[in-house]
C-alpha cells in the first residue's frame, strides 16, 4: 500500500498552501456536502480557490475564507511545467468568462475539457459540471487524468444527492436563473455515476496516473473521515502540528 500526505486545518487560514496552481481542497459546504476547488495565484500573487459554486456560478475565494475552513488538501507531486500549463489554461478559463461564457452545472460526466480558449467542451451526453468536474476537467484539458473515469459506479446515496441538485436547480427556474430544460436534462441524468470532490482529493495522490474508482473510493472514505473529525472539532479546535504531520492515506 503507498502512503500520500494530506493537509488539512480546523481554523480559518490556508496559509500553509503553497500556491501550485495544482492544489485540490475539499471543504463542507452549507449544505452539509463536500465540495471541491483548485488553488491559484491570482494577478496580483495572492493564493484564491478557484470553485465552481453551482449553475454559471465560478467564483473566487481568497485562501483566508472561512468558506474552506474546515478544509482537506493535497499537493499533487508532478513536474513544474505541468502546474505552468494548469495556471495558463485557468486564465484562459477566466478569459473565456469574461467574454460572457457560462458554466453550466450538470452531473454525468465523461470526457469534458476546456480547449485553447477556455471554452467548455462536454462528451455528448454530457450537460454540465460539477465543483468535482470541473477540477478533473482542468487537469484532462493539460493532459493528466487523475481519474480513471471508465472505472466509476453509482453509490447507493448519490440518488439523494442528485435530488437535492435537482430541487435546488427547480428553485433557481423559478428565479429565472436556470432554464427548464437544463433542469430537465439534469433531472434526466438521475443514476449516473457521481464523482465526489472526496475521490478527486484521492486521485491527487498520483494526479500524472488514473486511479481507479476502488481506490480513491476508499481512499475517499478516509478524507471524509477526517473531514467529519475536524467540523466536530470546530474552528477553536484545529489539529495539533504532531497530529497534521502524521495525517496519511493508505492507496493502492
């Protein structure tokens, strides 16, 4: 069994990410769910995570949000010119937006990328992305594959969670921020397999190979564990350096 770090904090700061435009954080969010973001340097050489909050909704969090805190994360060990070629395909992503292109929130996910432009490129059956996605579309757009996306199944309580997307998306029809037929088709994705921010985490341990779905489900379990460990704790009560130097996954 091969061993990879994890870091993580209970408390508000992130400052010991290093910026690699390559790091993979998982928090939980409001809702009680884990999601997922990259972290950048922005234009001005402050450390932002980059997340897909929902549908057409990309955004920016400084490293200092409380919105990743409680948080996990990895460093994928690849080579420096690979973290060069994910930094200028997120800026060409953030140009692509600001040019008025939006990010669509879908789950089934099969071979989506962004090309030259930062423009979004979904498999045919494909309608969208989610904050997992999204990072594993980042890293397949410059040539790595942290997943083995073949490999994946459907878990007993993704039907639950694709509901709640659906509810969620039905309220922002509503409001006139989601069309009907993107909730249809989103509604219609119901079964597919999910891939949770909790599994891309995994596959970062060997970001350059494709971890298959055993693997980094187990491995998975593992972040989710520790994740539970530290909101329990809360904010007053962060790991001690002992405990952070000693926090490991086991993988294949």
């Amino acid at each position: 069994m091969a061993h990879f770090r994890l870091h993580f904090k209970g408390s508000s700061t992130l400052d010991a990410i290093r910026g690699d435009d390559s790091t993979i954080a998982v928090c939980r969010n409001s809702f009680g769910y884990n999601h997922l973001g990259i972290v950048t340097t922005s234009v001005s050489g402050s450390l932002e995570v980059l997340h897909l909050a929902f549908h057409h909704i990309l955004a920016f969090e400084p490293h200092t949000s409380s919105i990743f805190s409680p948080c996990v994360w990895v460093e994928p060990d690849i080579h420096l010119s690979a973290k060069l070629r994910i930094r200028s395909k997120i800026k060409a992503i953030l140009r692509s937006q600001r040019r008025g292109a939006k990010l669509p929130y879908g789950v089934r996910y099969t071979d989506g990328l962004f090309d030259e432009e930062g423009g979004l490129r979904l498999g045919d059956d494909d309608c969208g992305l989610t904050c997992a996605t999204f990072v594993i579309a980042i890293f397949s757009s410059v040539g790595l594959n942290p997943l083995d996306v073949s490999s994946w199944k459907s878990r007993p309580d993704d039907g639950e969670w694709h509901d709640s997307i659906v509810d969620l998306l039905d309220e922002h029809v509503c409001q006139g921020k989601v069309s009907k037929e993107h909730l249809e088709n989103v509604r219609a994705e119901r079964g597919c397999p999910r891939f949770r921010p909790e599994d891309v985490l995994a596959g970062g341990r060997s970001i350059e190979s494709q971890t298959h779905f055993d693997d980094a489900s187990s491995t998975g379990e593992q972040v989710v564990r520790l994740l539970d460990d530290l909101q329990v704790r809360g904010s007053d009560s962060p790991p001690t350096a002992q405990e952070a130097n000693d926090s490991t996954c086991t993988g294949a």
